[in-house]
C-alpha cells in the first residue's frame, strides 16, 4: 500500500508526497522549491509518513470488500 498525495495547478502536478520515498517530490521550478521546504521540516514528513497508517490501513478492507 503506498500513500501519494499530489498537488496540482492549472491541470499540472507540481508536488507530490509518497509513502514509499517517504518525502515530496518536486516536478516543476516552484514545486522543487516547495519539496525543499516541506522535506526540511521533520515533523511534517512525520505526519505525512503516519497518513499511510491512519487512512489506508484503516480503510483497505473497506475497498476490498467492495471489489
């Protein structure tokens, strides 16, 4: 199970998080920039690391079951 979380603007992905790096990735000039800010600060990625628990773990049986 991976955790990504994308941020887009005007339909292009400037930054995204994944569970699997566990730190943002920067795709454009100004998304690289943001990737520098939010991967320097340790307890945001600790936050976002936890997202994985707290959301997909949690509701992973709930998406199988309807499959």
């Amino acid at each position: 199970i991976e955790y990504i979380r994308s941020y887009y603007y005007n339909k292009v992905e400037f930054i995204r998080f994944s569970s699997s790096l566990g730190k943002y990735v920067g795709f454009t000039q100004f998304g690289l920039k943001q990737a520098d800010q939010f991967n320097s600060d340790a307890a945001y990625l600790a936050q976002m690391k936890a997202q994985k628990e707290t959301y997909c773990l949690n509701n992973v049986g709930v998406f199988y079951r309807n499959i």
